[in-house]
C-alpha cells in the first residue's frame, strides 16, 4: 500500500493559509486605524473642553466706549 501525501501547494492548502493570513492583517490594520481615528477624535474634544476650562479670566478689564 502506498500513500502518496500530497505538499502544502499540491493540496492548495497553502494558498488557503496565505489568503487567510493576508485578511487578517488587513482587518487588524483596518481596527488600528479605526482605533487611532477615534483616539484622536476623542483626545480633541477633551482637549478643547480642557482649554475652554482652563483659560484665563478677564476680570475688572475696563469698557472702552
């Protein structure tokens, strides 16, 4: 009895794991970016609020009429 066992190629299993592979790292670098939209988005409202809170107050400036 022989067995023939046929490669990773031969079998097309190879180009299965490769395609398989290939959208993972497109979905992943899909989510980082995604990530980072958002991470910036929410950084510049905080950063806006921050700021509005913290500036300074003109107090007593006289009116010029």
């Amino acid at each position: 009895m022989t067995s023939s066992t046929q490669t990773l190629t031969q079998s097309g299993l190879l180009a299965v794991l490769l395609e398989r592979q290939r959208y993972r790292a497109i979905q992943l670098a899909r989510r980082r970016a995604h990530r980072k939209r958002v991470h910036a988005a929410l950084e510049d409202i905080f950063t806006g609020a921050r700021r509005a809170l913290t500036a300074p107050k003109l107090v007593g400036r006289p009116r010029h009429t």
